[in-house]
C-alpha cells in the first residue's frame, strides 16, 4: 500500500512540476525582462490577429514586407517616408518579419494578410526557408490531431484575453525564448527599442550592433529537398496563388547573406537552392529579385545571416524601395 501512495504522490507532484512549467512558460512569452525584473510585453509587438484586425486606413494603400528575421533590417518607416518624398504620401510600409518564419508556416496567416487588403507583398526568401519539412506531418492520410488542434486553437485565440500564439508556432516561440535568455545572461538588454512598423519582432540594443569577426563564426546547412518534393516551394507558390487571386500583387527578394556564410555554404546545398530559384522563375509569374550576395562584404552584419538595424545598413531598405517604386510607378 505505501508503494501504491508513492507512486500515486510521484504522479500528482509530477503533475504539479509540469503545471508550474507550463505556467512559466505563459508568464515569460506574456512579459520581457527588463532590468533583471519581469514587465508587460512591449506594445509595440502584437500579435497577428491583433495586426491583421485592426482598422487600417482606408485612404491610404497598405505594403507588407514578409518573410524571417532576415528580413526585418528593412526599415519600413524610411521607405514609407521615402515614397512620401517621391509623392506617394498615401502608402503605408509594415514589416511583417517572424522569427524562422517559413513558407510552411506562412501559409497560415496568409487569409489575415489578404483580409487586410494590402496592393503589394515584398516576400523575402533565403535557402534555409527551403530545407526539409517530414512529409508524413503534411499528407497524414489519417485522422490528423494537429488540424483539430488548430481548429481549436484559432477559437480559443479569438476568445482568449492573452496571447497563445506560444501554442501554434511551439518551436518558433520556444527559439525566440531560448535567443532571450542566452541574451539576458550575457548581460545584454532585452528592453524593446521603438521600431515602429514591424510588430511582430522585438528590436533591441544587441540588433543594432555590428559584429566585425564573422569569420570566426561556423554555421551548418540541412538538406533542401528537390523542387517537385519541397512542401516550402509547395506552400510557397500556393501563397503566391491565393493573393494574386484576391489582387495581390507579390515580389519575391533573395534574402542577402555574408560573405562568410557563402564560404562555409556546400556546393551540393548551393545548387540545391538554385534548383528552387529556377523553379520559381519558370513555374510563376512573380519576379524575383536577387540580393544574396550583393552586401556579401559590406561590414553591416549582425552576424552570418542577419544585416544589422544600424543605420549604417540602409543600403538594404534603399534597394528595396527601389523594387517599390519600380513596381508602383508601372
């Protein structure tokens, strides 16, 4: 009987380990650490139910600039101040880079982008976007949990008064927590500087920065599946179907990339990506802008992949408003 009371305290106290955990994680995706104390997230960074939502104005034309963290060096608010200076005061530039955003991923915020109502998508891409995704996760044909999962998800969400975003995206969420702390515990600050435009990624002091050693920096490269297998490419071009559909009009960039990540880049992972560049190009009608090695040796960069927010990097957001008003003006 006292072994059956043992185990029965082992389960209910293991519960109660996880229910703490669990709780934890809730309060540090809700808050920031600032000055070593927990405060409310920044109300500069919302969700994309809350972005997506809101009531934009109506006399103005709205321009998303999507894609991963890779993206979000372009400062939206230079661009739109850019336009207004070339007489187009009545367009408003957001930023909407996530963190590892994918394709895949994308896709499921891609009927709030449409009901937004935006005239041009900038969709940045780069070659890690594309690397495998288990298949049998996607074509399940059996009863698939993870689609009433979501389905449940996405009512609780709209019911729910704090952000549970933690729950759709588990693994993103989880590397933007890990990223936080290991950036807390070297001492940097993780208090939100004001980026205005971009709300779904956090700017601090550390992303302003410009790392001048990334040679001694190593990275590693996973597989890129071939085009006709590549659910990234699949979802992608299915995106690009659903708003050109609705009259979106959308430009795909090539993330740029260091010189030192080209170095460190396998031939074999190199052509792999150009397969898909070439796929895009023959199988679409979206044009395709490559940047991956025109900064390559600009000393601008953050670290191997990301182009700091300094404004020494604005070469980036000034080739990218080209690419607006070159599409704007046609």
């Amino acid at each position: 009987r006292s072994v059956l009371l043992g185990v029965k305290f082992g389960i209910v106290f293991s519960l109660l380990i996880s229910f703490l955990i669990f709780i934890t994680i809730i309060m540090l995706y809700q808050y920031d650490i600032e000055d070593g104390t927990l405060v409310s997230r920044s109300n500069d960074i919302i969700t994309p139910h809350e972005f997506y939502s809101q009531n934009f104005n109506s006399e103005h034309k709205q321009i998303f600039i999507i894609g991963s963290s890779q993206v979000v060096a372009i400062n939206s608010i230079n661009i739109q101040n850019y336009l207004k200076s070339s007489g187009y005061g009545n367009y408003d530039v957001y930023n909407l880079a996530v963190i590892s955003d994918t394709p895949y991923s994308r896709l499921n915020t891609i009927d709030q982008i449409i009901s937004a109502k935006p005239i041009l998508i900038l969709y940045g891409i780069a070659d890690r976007d594309f690397t495998l995704i288990n298949k049998s996760s996607v074509n399940n044909p059996l009863p698939d949990p993870h689609s009433s999962f979501k389905y449940l998800l996405k009512y609780i969400k709209q019911i729910s008064p704090i952000d549970i975003e933690i729950f759709e995206f588990p693994q993103r969420s989880t590397h933007a927590m890990i990223l936080n702390f290991i950036s807390f515990v070297k001492g940097n600050s993780l208090e939100s500087i004001p980026y205005p435009h971009t709300p779904f990624m956090k700017a601090t002091e550390a992303a302003f920065e410009i790392n001048s050693e990334l040679n001694y920096r190593r990275t590693g490269f996973a597989t890129i599946p071939l085009p006709e297998e590549n659910i990234n490419l699949i979802t992608l071009k299915e995106s690009i179907q659903k708003l050109n559909s609705n009259n979106i009009e959308v430009i795909l960039f090539v993330a740029p990339q260091s010189q030192f990540y080209s170095k460190f880049m396998p031939i074999d992972y190199e052509n792999s990506f150009n397969l898909i560049l070439n796929d895009l190009q023959k199988t679409t009608t979206v044009q395709v802008y490559d940047l991956f090695d025109k900064y390559a040796s600009l000393d601008i960069w953050s670290d191997l992949n990301h182009i700091s927010l300094n404004p020494r990097s604005n070469v980036y957001t000034e080739d990218i408003t080209k690419i607006i008003l070159k599409n704007i003006d046609q």
